[in-house]
C-alpha cells in the first residue's frame, strides 16, 4: 500500500517533497515524537517502507506511521555559515502522527511536506 503523495512541481514550497497519507489522513512529523531529528532536514528514503502501529495522543487511540529517514550530519559545522564537500548522512526512524492531532502535546517544529530521496533514471 502506497501511503504519500507527491507536491505538484509549481508549488515552490512543496516541490520535490511529499506527505504521508492512510487513506483520507493526512499525517505530519512534529519535534515531539522525533526529538533526536531535524525534521525539516530529513530525506525520506527511496522507496519508503512504512509500518503503522497503533499509539496515543493525550489517551485517544490512533494509528502512527513509522518509516526511515536520512538526516545529515551536523559534526564539524560549528559556526561555519559555508564550507566545501558534501554532508555525510546518517538514516533514522521517524515517526508520524495523523495531522488532526498535531500541537495537542509539547510545542515544537511541525512539517506535513518532507523532502524525498530522488532516482535518475
């Protein structure tokens, strides 16, 4: 089962980006289940395999998605703004939340839109 959907290439926001569904759920990645991750610099992995496992938000049952991610390592930065080479990547487990749900626990960083690994044919 397919569970994203891909941003339509004009809206610049959104390109090359896509958010995780199960059937008419929309859901998004919030700081408070992903604490170790700066979700707004995850990659999904190329052909993500999700598995969907059942949790709680503030005692109400639902379904949360957990896939893999590749987060880029931030080791050797220190204050540099710009430096030359490429950023090692390390892959993690992420977890989503269905998106009706999000800011009902600590406040955090929020996305639905997550950047994807792409293939060139």
């Amino acid at each position: 089962m397919q569970l994203y959907c891909e941003a339509n290439p004009l809206v610049a926001e959104d390109c090359g980006k896509i958010a995780i569904m199960r059937g008419p759920i929309m859901y998004c990645v919030e700081a408070e289940d992903n604490a170790d991750l700066h979700i707004f610099d995850m990659t999904v992995v190329r052909n993500p395999q999700y598995e969907q496992k059942l949790g709680d938000i503030n005692g109400m049952p639902m379904m949360f998605v957990q896939g893999e991610a590749a987060v880029r390592s931030t080791d050797g930065w220190a204050d540099d703004l710009y430096r030359s080479g490429s950023s090692k990547f390390t892959k993690v487990s992420f977890t989503a939340i269905p998106y009706f749900a999000w800011a009902n626990r600590e406040a955090g960083d929020m996305s639905v839109w997550l950047k994807k690994e792409i293939v060139i044919p």
